[in-house]
C-alpha cells in the first residue's frame, strides 16, 4: 500500500516536471519568434 501510493507520488512529480518543461520551451520558442520578428 505504501509503495504504491510512493509510486503513484513520483508519477505525478514526473507529470508535473514535463508540463513545466514543455511550457518553458513553449515560451522560450515564443519569445525567440518575438525577437525574429522584431529584427527583421
């Protein structure tokens, strides 16, 4: 019963850890597209 609630509690830290990722890079490629608009 332990375990598995400690499974399913990295599960979730490793879910939340991805959606932090992919909104970075989601933010970083936007603002790089800002600036590749605003030199051109």
């Amino acid at each position: 019963m332990k375990s598995k609630f400690k499974v399913k509690l990295n599960l979730i830290k490793y879910d939340v850890q991805n959606v932090i990722k992919t909104i970075v890079k989601s933010i970083a490629n936007t603002s790089h597209f800002e600036a590749y608009f605003c030199e051109r």
